[in-house]
C-alpha cells in the first residue's frame, strides 16, 4: 500500500506527494494559479458532509499573488549594500514577513499558499490542510516530511502564521515592508514572533533533503492559526482532534524567544494565566452620607488584601526564590464611579465597583494556585461582604516538560544546540503563554525555543527585527535538532 494512503493525515483533507520543481517555475506557476479565485467546486468535496470543527472549515480560501510577499506600492525595502541582498534563505523569509497576517484580519489564505509554495519546491513532502474555524476558514498547513520508521511517534514543529498588529507611524521602517538595513537588520512585525521559526523548519529540511538525510521518524511542520488570540479555533481544537492523535506526536518544538546574550533559551513550560474580575456591589447614595459598607470602601478592603498577598509573593522573590517558581498577580484595572456627559460626579457614591488582576500560577508551586482560590473566597470576594467575581480567562496548571537525563528528547535537544557551536542557558519557563501549553497538558515533551541570539527581545513591540546574519546562523542549529530528534529510536 502507499504510505501515503494508509496515512491518517489523508482523512478529509488535501494532500500531495510533491516534486522538485524550480523556484522561478514553481513562482511562475504560482502567480498564475492564485491571480484565479479556486473555484468553489474544489472545495465542495472536503465540505461534504463535514461538521464546523470537524477537521474542516468554510471554504474557499483566496489568495491574489500580488499579496504573496510582494512589496506594497511605495515601500522601501532596503539600504544600499547590505551584505545579504539577494541572499535566496533571506528573500524567502522577508516575503513570508510581507504577508498581511496582522489582526483583526489576518489573511491565513496567503500565508498558507505561500508555505505551500516552499515545501512544493523542496519536494519530498507531503502538504494538507485544515480548518476548525466556525463561520471563517482558517487553514492551518500541515508539512509532512515521511519517516523510514512511520510507526514510531512523530516530531512537530510547530508555529503561528498570525503576528499582532502594528501601528507603522511608531515604527523606524514600515512593519510590513520588511525593510533591510545595511548591516542585515530586517524590520517587521513578525521577524522574532514567529515567523523566524516557521521559516527556519522548512530552511532546515530543505538543506537535510540536499545532504540526503533520510529520517527515520516522521516530521510534520504545522502552521497554526489564532495563536495570538488564544483562539479556540486555533491550536486548541487541532489537539483535540482525530487528525492530531494520527500523527501520534512524540516531542514538539514551538516559538522561542530572542536573547540578548550569546547563549540560547529554551522553555520548558509557562505560568497557568488567570484574568480575575472581583465586583463589590452596594447602595448608591449621596455623597455626603458616611455610608458604611459601600461598594468603593468594600472593594477597597479587597484591594488592601491582595495587595498584601502581593508583597509576601515579592517578598519570596527578593529572599532569592527563583520567580519562575512563584505566583504573580498584578492589578490591571479599576473601574466605579457615576458619569454624565460631562465625567464623573463627585456627590454620588456607586452601587459597583470592580478590579481586574493578571495572576499567573506557576506550575512548579500549584498550592499558590489552590491558596488564592481559597482566598477569592474568603478575603478577597467574599459573599458575606456582596462582592461576586468571575475569571475571564482560568487557565490549566499545565505539566512542566522533565529536563534531565530521564527525557531522552531533552538530552538530544541540549546536544544538538550544544554541538552546533552555541550555548545554553537553563530551561525556563515562559511567562506569555503559548500553543504548546495545549502538548504538554496531553504530557507530550515541548520545548519552546527559536535560535536567535544577540537580539533585544521586541515581541509584540516596536521596531520589531531579526539580524539576516542571525537569521541565517540559525538554520543549522535547526538541522541538528531536526536530524537527532528524527534519528532517535
Ligand atoms: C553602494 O555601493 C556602490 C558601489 O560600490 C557605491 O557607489 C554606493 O555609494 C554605495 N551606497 C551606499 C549607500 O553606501
Ligand atoms: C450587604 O448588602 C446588604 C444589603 O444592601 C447590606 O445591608 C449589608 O450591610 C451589606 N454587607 C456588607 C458587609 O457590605
Ligand atoms: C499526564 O501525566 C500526569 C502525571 O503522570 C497524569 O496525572 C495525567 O493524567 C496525564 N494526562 C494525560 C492527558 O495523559
């Protein structure tokens, strides 16, 4: 039987086994087929009889090839010079950065055809796509590099197409031009979160494929949509669907971050997010009465409260208490008071005031987590003074990923940064949260890590960069993952 078919990857989605076809032709090729709407009745057969978050979506998708990584009118997208002009590695990814993927609206369709384009000209590779989106369709591509051994768990490499907005007019150079300077600093939104990391897995293979490296476990490099939203119908549901336990995933990589300093940074795990809402809620009256128990004054005695449980938290940090193993909480808003028109009022005394708080629970100090539910409950919320609260967001205290000799994955990662020249620091845990949360709360081994060092971390803010010089060094760390974890068996 073909490999290939007996794949559970087949199921209800596309999928091609490619050939090498030249970049030029394969371009060529491109901005002829995607200048076309696909037409409906492509997309007709994966639809039918399909449930919304079933492993497909509403099609079709559209991608016009002039919004492929093609500059804007009127952008600028170099310094006279740079030693990295016309480096083939480096063009690729400044055309994956030129993708519109920015919310409210990112344009998945585009990003997704363009990998598509990539692993077709790699050739070897085996591409599918899927959706769980409700109303829109948001592909995620799934590049499967087939192993000799299909029966053994797999390697995932995963990253997010979508990037979060920017606002240009703040910007040195235009986030979406993907502009070089002389010395290779490339600008643009998404240069270090993550589309470094979805460009280097395929770089990676591409250069494997050349020195005729043949895995012996299959790899799959998936392009997730909606990280940046924390969408359900993102990640979430691509773990918990058929399509996923087929691939049977034994070990992922997900996004990094950068480092200043020369030595790498790898996680192992993140703090469980919690927005709490606490709502004090009491008689409004005027405000020349002293009245007692109000909804300010009861709130008030809240905000005393966590405050003090604030400190004793800074308290462990200051003795020397590594902060990645102790909670945090932070107040994010304040909200109360009568308005008209014109502002507040002075002389009326509200029904409700609220507080909102950030807490983050580290999964290495779960009893913090147990601690402040209980003083929600008791101090913090208490029935007895009406005050009600609510979580926005109540994330799981996830499993941390075991970083020593015990996890086989952990000793071929550390090897593999090791031996191609670089250092590395300790295993962290990340403070933002990210997709893999969702493996290791399945107890699957994920590492967060991106191969970019001497870098000021700019995730999410202005002048967000990634040096081409840097970008390049990090394909070979790559390689060496990729070819011993795939080795492993
Ligand atoms: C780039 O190089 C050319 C040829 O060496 C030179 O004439 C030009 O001035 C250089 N441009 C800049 C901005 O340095
Ligand atoms: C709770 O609300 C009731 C009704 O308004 C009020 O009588 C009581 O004093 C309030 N209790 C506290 C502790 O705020
Ligand atoms: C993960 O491992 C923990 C500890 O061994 C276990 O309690 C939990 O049920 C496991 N979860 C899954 C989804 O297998």
């Amino acid at each position: 039987m073909d490999r290939g078919s007996e794949s559970p990857l087949l199921d209800g989605g596309r999928s091609t086994r490619t050939k090498a076809v030249s970049w030029l032709r394969l371009s060529a090729a491109l901005l002829v087929l995607t200048s076309i709407v696909v037409p409906a009745a492509l997309w007709a057969n994966r639809s039918h009889g399909a449930l919304p978050g079933d492993g497909d979506g509403a099609g079709p998708c559209h991608c016009k090839a002039s919004d492929m990584g093609d500059p804007p009118p009127g952008c600028i997208t170099r310094s006279e010079n740079s030693t990295y002009d016309g480096n083939p590695l480096v063009e690729r990814f400044r055309r994956y950065l030129r993708i519109r993927t920015d919310h409210p609206e990112p344009n998945y369709c585009c990003a997704v055809a363009y990998l598509r384009g990539i692993a077709e000209d790699i050739g070897g590779l085996e591409t599918m796509e899927v959706s769980y989106g409700k109303s829109t369709y948001k592909p995620f591509l799934i590049v499967t590099w087939r192993g000799t051994d299909p029966g053994l768990p797999s390697i995932l490499l995963n990253s997010h197409t979508d990037v979060v907005q920017a606002d240009p007019s703040n910007w040195r150079h235009d986030p979406f031009c993907a502009f070089m300077e002389e010395n290779g600093d490339i600008f643009a939104r998404g240069a270090q979160d993550c589309k470094d990391s979805g460009m280097h897995y395929l770089e990676a293979i591409r250069e494997l494929k050349r020195k005729s490296f043949v895995p012996v476990r299959t790899i799959h490099v998936v392009y997730t949509p909606d990280e940046e939203i924390a969408g359900e119908e993102g990640f979430e549901s691509f773990v918990a669907s058929e399509q996923f336990r087929g691939m049977n995933v034994g070990v992922a990589i997900d996004e990094g971050g950068a480092t200043p300093g020369d030595s790498f940074r790898v996680f192992r795990g993140e703090k469980a997010a919690w927005w709490l809402t606490i709502t004090a809620f009491g008689k409004s009256c005027h405000g020349s009465v002293m009245l007692q128990n109000g909804a300010i004054e009861n709130l008030i005695k809240s905000m005393n409260s966590i405050m003090a449980y604030r400190q004793t938290l800074l308290d462990l940090v200051a003795a020397g208490v590594d902060d990645s193993s102790v909670a945090s909480i932070s107040p994010t808003y304040l909200s109360a008071g009568v308005t008209t028109a014109t502002g507040y009022v002075s002389n009326i005394q509200p029904e409700q005031a609220s507080a909102g708080f950030d807490i983050r629970i580290s999964p290495l100090a779960p009893e913090e987590g147990s601690d402040i539910l209980n003083l929600i409950k008791t101090e913090w919320a208490p029935k007895e003074r009406n005050m009600s609260y609510e979580f926005l967001q109540f994330g799981e205290t996830e499993v941390v990923t075991v970083v020593d000799d015990s996890n086989p994955w952990w000793s071929l990662l550390k090897n593999a940064i090791l031996e191609s020249g670089h250092m590395l620091q300790e295993p962290l845990l990340a403070s933002a949260t990210s997709d893999s949360r969702n493996l290791r709360l399945r107890n699957i081994s994920a590492f967060n890590f991106a191969a970019v060092s001497n870098t000021i971390d700019r995730v999410h803010g202005v002048d967000e960069y990634l040096n081409a010089g840097i970008y390049l060094a990090g394909v070979p760390v790559f390689e060496n993952i990729i070819k011993a974890f795939s080795s492993f068996s």
